[in-house]
C-alpha cells in the first residue's frame, strides 16, 4: 500500500514584498499551462519557482534549511508521483496548497528567470531557498477561523509534533511539519473527477472566489463541527454550488442544473476521501470492490463516481461489514447512505453529466435534502461520519 510523505512545509508570504504575491506566481504557472494546452510548449514545463525570502532582520542562517532541501529530494527522486510533498501557503486570511516537485539552494534567476515571477528581481529579494511546483490548490478563502482549523490538522515536527497555531506557532517559516491522515490534494484520479482534469490552479481561477459564502454556510447552517469535518474540496463545491443558485433562482429561464453538479462534486469528494482514510489500515477482503466488472483495490483504486459508491457501500458484504464497525455512523453510512447515492445519481448527477437541463423542481429538492432545508441535512449526517479513535 502506498505510504504519503512523510513530512510537508507550511509558510507565510508577505503582501511587504509584493501585493499580488500569489497571483504573480499563478499568472506563471497559469501561463505556462496554456502553452501547454495549445500545445506550443511542453507540460513538462508547466511549473513556477517560489522563493523563501530571506529576512534582513535575520543574521544567523536558518536551522533548518538542510532538512527542508533534503524534502526537496525526496520529491524530486518520486518520479511514479506516489507521493506528493506540499508547501501550504497563507497570509492568514487566505491558505493554499502547493504541490512540491523540487527544492534548491540555488537561484533559479541566473538559469531559469521566465519560471520566476518578476518581484523577486525588482525588489532584489534574496532567497534561502526556492520551491518548485507543479500546481497550486486553493483550500480556504478570506476566512481566518478558515485557515486556522485547516492548519491545525498538520503538526510541527520541530516543536514537539504540537498543532500549527496561527497565533506564535509561526516562527522559522517554513514550518516542517507532517499530516497523520496522508491527505493528497493533486492525485490524478481526483483531478480529473473534480477539477475536469484541468490544474487545480487553472480551475479555481475559473471559479471565482466564495470565501464569504463559504463562511455563510458555516455560521448559519452546518455550524462549525459539521463544516469543518468535511474535507475541504467539498466545502469549495458546496459554496460554488450555492453561489450558483443563489445567483439565478429569481430568473426563471436559468439553468441551474450546475447546483447539482456541484453537489455532486461535493459527495464525490468528500465521501472518496473519508474511505481513503478509513482504509488505510483494513484488511484486504474489505478492499477489495468489483466495479463495473473490473476488481479494484481500495483505498489505491479510488476515486468513485456517486453511483460506483452507492453500489460499493451498500452492495460489498464485507466492505459494509467494516465501516459499519470501525466508523462513527457505519450502520448509516452503510445502509441509507447509499440509497440516497443511488437516487441522486439516477435522477440527477447522470442527466446533468449527459448535458440534459433538469428542472428546477428536481434541483431545489435535492439542494433542499442535502443542505436540510425543511428536513434533515444529508451532508451534515455525512460530516458526522468518521474513524473512530
């Protein structure tokens, strides 16, 4: 079974330096992607360089830099992409989520300057060290309470393997830190299910921002357990898939069928990502699944599409078996749960998939069942499902 990486970087940019940090560092990446995509250059070189600047307050080098450069190799030398090293980037408002494929001592600007955006070199920055990455995920917008929960999952390596704290935890950026649920964010499968199989950065721009709805839907409706225990992919799509309604719902002639689709994304990603983690550690006969008539492995063989997981729930003896004894919920999880996968996927998910135009009758049902407008909540029912201790 594939083991993650064991250790990750987390960092702070600061707006002193440049007041578009991050989008001089997408506007590259982004750029390079459409090369790519119109085929005038290479995939291979779709990637940016991200520089740790070097503060001038600080006299002594950083501690810690042979360690972090030493990561740098492990993702350079996982060259079957079975791991991912990630660098997480906040201005404590914000937080992304980088995917590392090299770290150097050396400056990219004297061998590879178009890679590099250009406030490095008209604010004559000097670098400890600069991070390559392929792709760049947007996890938490604008929402301060936002980021410090999602941080607080990862634990600092050099400080007694303690939570990250935004408040005075953030001392000898970037942190080295490790995540005990072996989280991917730029696995292929979930990309192309998710994203369109497009860069996670180049969809997100797509989006538009919603990190004041997400924060909304937190306050006055999930509330903070139930929000903050879905996986962060399905937040994203719950607040565009809300966005989106509430947007059209006065204008009769709007389609509004993408409200399903990004609830189903939602379902998808997070019901995909909570098997993940519930199996690392079963034993094989519950991993193994018949899929359309073709024998995966689980967790390696996720993702599943709604109605794949509907049928493996609800119709793999010994998968239900499992998760009805090792999850918090199992028994509903196992048993109503994908009874609703099922209908959702019939009447809605593979229609809109197929680019039919639902009604808005089918839409406003199965957007009030699954945010619990006038009835129980399917998504809070879900976030309620976990491993126990």
């Amino acid at each position: 079974m594939t083991s993650p990486a064991a250790h990750h970087l987390v960092t702070v940019w600061n707006p002193r330096y440049a007041s578009d940090a991050m989008e001089a560092h997408l506007r590259v990446l982004l750029d390079y992607d459409a090369r790519a995509t119109s085929g005038t250059d290479s995939y291979e070189n779709v990637y940016v360089w991200w520089g740790k600047v070097r503060s001038s307050q600080r006299q002594q080098p950083m501690p810690h830099l042979d360690a972090i450069v030493r990561l740098g190799a492990d993702a350079a030398d996982d060259t079957d992409s079975q791991r991912e090293t990630h660098l997480y980037l906040t201005d404590y408002r914000t937080l992304y989520v980088a995917n590392v494929t090299a770290i150097t001592k050396s400056d990219p600007r004297a061998t590879d300057a178009a890679h590099v955006p250009a406030y490095y070199t008209s604010s004559s920055l000097s670098c400890d060290c600069w991070f390559e990455i392929s792709d760049i995920r947007l996890l938490v917008r604008d929402d301060l309470d936002g980021v410090a929960e999602e941080l607080a999952q990862l634990r600092n390596v050099r400080y007694h393997d303690r939570p990250v704290s935004l408040y005075g935890g953030m001392l000898e950026l970037p942190l080295l830190v490790s995540r005990s649920d072996g989280r991917r964010f730029f696995d292929a499968g979930e990309q192309e299910q998710l994203a369109d199989d497009k860069l996670w950065a180049r969809f997100d721009a797509e989006q538009g921002g919603v990190g004041a709805l997400e924060a909304v839907l937190r306050e006055d409706h999930f509330g903070e357990a139930a929000w903050h225990s879905l996986d962060s992919s399905a937040r994203r799509f719950i607040a565009m898939a809300e966005r989106t309604l509430r947007d059209h719902r006065r204008d009769p002639a709007a389609d509004l069928t993408p409200v399903l689709v990004g609830y189903a994304k939602a379902l998808e990603a997070h019901t995909n990502e909570l098997l993940r983690r519930a199996l690392l550690l079963a034993p094989e006969s519950a991993r193994r699944v018949k899929v359309e008539g073709r024998t995966r492995v689980l967790p390696e063989g996720l993702p599943l599409s709604l109605r794949q997981l509907g049928f493996a729930l609800g119709g793999e003896r010994a998968l239900s078996d499992y998760l009805r004894k090792t999850l918090h919920e199992g028994a509903w999880f196992t048993g109503e749960f994908p009874l609703i996968l099922d209908n959702f996927a019939t009447e809605a998910r593979n229609p809109a998939a197929h680019g039919e135009q639902l009604s808005r009758e089918v839409v406003v049902h199965w957007r009030n069942r699954l945010l619990g407008v006038g009835s129980e909540s399917v998504l809070v029912r879900l976030a309620r499902v976990a491993p126990r201790k």
